[in-house]
C-alpha cells in the first residue's frame, strides 16, 4: 500500500490542498474541489491518514500526519509551479500548521478554518476526560454513523445549508472507529501556540460565529499572532463552515487566492 495518502483532485491550474477534520474524509470538500476547479485552480482534498483509502500511521501523532502530508506535497509539486496553497479545516487545520512549521518552503498560502493554534487545557485529566467522552459512544456499542447524528448538529449554526450537514453526517460515518480514537488521543496533545509567529506566508483565518469547537474569539487571537494575517467570520455559521455555507465560504476561498502575491513577510 503507497504511503503517500490517498486524495481526490479537480481542475488544473495553481494547487490548493485541502485537510480535513477528525469527521471528515476528502468527500468533506466535495462543494469546493467543484467550485474551485470552475475557478481555475487545481483542487486537492486528501484523506487523512487511516481515513478512506489512505493507508494508516503508527504512532498516530502529528509529526507523523505532517510527514505524510509534506510527501503528498511534494509529489503534487512540479518544476515552476507556484508552492500551493494549504486549506486547513478543524484538525486539519493543526496538521497545516505542522506542515508550515516543518517545511514552509512549500506552503505559498495558507487558510485556518474552525481550528487553534492548541487543544485545551494543558492539564492531562481535562485531555482524558475529553477523549473518554468522546470514545464513550463508541465503548458502548454505537456506531460511527450513531456518533455522527448525534455531534453534527450540535456543530453547526443556526444558518446552516440542510444538504451540507448531510453530507456532514455521511463523512462521519465512513471513518473507521479505530482511527476516530487515535485521532482524538493526538488531537489533545497539539500545541503549536508559539509558532503562530513565524507563519510568514499570506494567511485567511476563517470562523463561524456559532462555531462551539473553535469559537470567534480563539481564532481572532490567533489572527492577531500570524504577522500579516486577516480574519473572516461567517454569520450564523458553526463549525462546519464550508458545508454549511459553501456558497459564502467559497467566495471568502476564491478572493483570498485571487490577490496577488506578494513577497513573503520574512
């Protein structure tokens, strides 16, 4: 089985690749790699490791996802091609700011969606509380389809597009528990406060207003961290921004790609 991860792509032109969160899977783009292609530019959202047909990783930590994700990177790149542009939603956003810690040769652009720049507390009981609440459905017998009916409503705003919690609920459904576990375990130790400084490439924070898991407030403070950055919120949108207002959301998307760029910030 390749170990570069598996993904999904549209349209030719400057690549903007897309990253899922922890519910996701590459379908949960499935509005923008359309939108996008229409648009001009090559769209790619990839399945995380262990998710769809993309091969899993041991340790399941997120050096380890942004080592898969620097090599999916670099073999989307070609000779004279700009570096891409990285879309980061909710975990998949803390993987994209792995990736431009590591490498930020090859991130040219980069977009934060309902995430942050660290996970909780950093009090170890608080982090085994909340992946213990978050796997008790599982331990009790309930399906990944159970989980997702009943979490992604509590998600979403009071604005949200009905198709686009659907299609919300299926990608959920999909995701193998075994790495639906190994993904909470990892997503309560990401901490990448301190690094927010040295993000020197043009970068779009987007949030819902009614977003519950990164609220306004923690992504405008990350905004105020990132030199250079600039901050969008969606009315009566939650966390799942780009299905439950893919119309807005892609407008937001298209006029960030479209300026021009200009030289990194250092």
């Amino acid at each position: 089985m390749s170990t570069t991860p598996h993904y999904s792509t549209l349209g030719s032109g400057p690549t903007v690749l897309m990253l899922h969160g922890i519910g996701g899977g590459h379908l949960a783009f499935a509005p923008q790699l359309e939108t996008l292609a229409q648009a001009g530019f090559r769209a790619v959202a990839w399945d995380m490791p262990g998710y769809g047909h993309s091969a899993p990783i041991e340790p399941y930590t997120f050096k380890g996802l942004a080592e898969r994700c620097i090599a999916l990177i670099e073999s989307l790149a070609s000779p004279g091609r700009p570096p891409l542009t990285l879309v980061g939603h909710s975990m998949g956003g803390m993987v994209a700011q792995e990736v431009i810690v590591r490498r930020p040769d090859l991130v040219g652009r980069l977009v934060l969606c309902g995430t942050s720049s660290s996970f909780g507390k950093p009090d170890g009981e608080w982090q085994r509380q909340f992946v213990q609440e978050r796997s008790a459905p599982l331990d009790a017998g309930h399906t990944m389809a159970d989980v997702a009916r009943n979490l992604v409503p509590g998600m979403a705003g009071p604005e949200a597009l009905p198709e686009g919690l659907r299609l919300a609920e299926h990608c959920m459904s999909l995701v193998s528990p075994g790495t639906y576990r190994r993904a909470l375990e990892a997503l309560v130790t990401f901490n990448r406060r301190e690094a927010l400084q040295l993000i020197g490439v043009p970068t779009l924070l987007i949030a819902g207003e009614k977003d519950p898991n990164a609220p306004p407030s923690v992504m405008q403070k990350m905004a105020e961290k990132i030199p250079g950055s600039r901050y969008a919120e969606m009315a009566g949108i939650g966390h799942l921004m780009n299905l439950e207002a893919p119309d807005a959301f892609d407008q937001l998307l298209i006029d960030f790609l479209r300026e021009p760029l200009q030289h990194r910030l250092h």
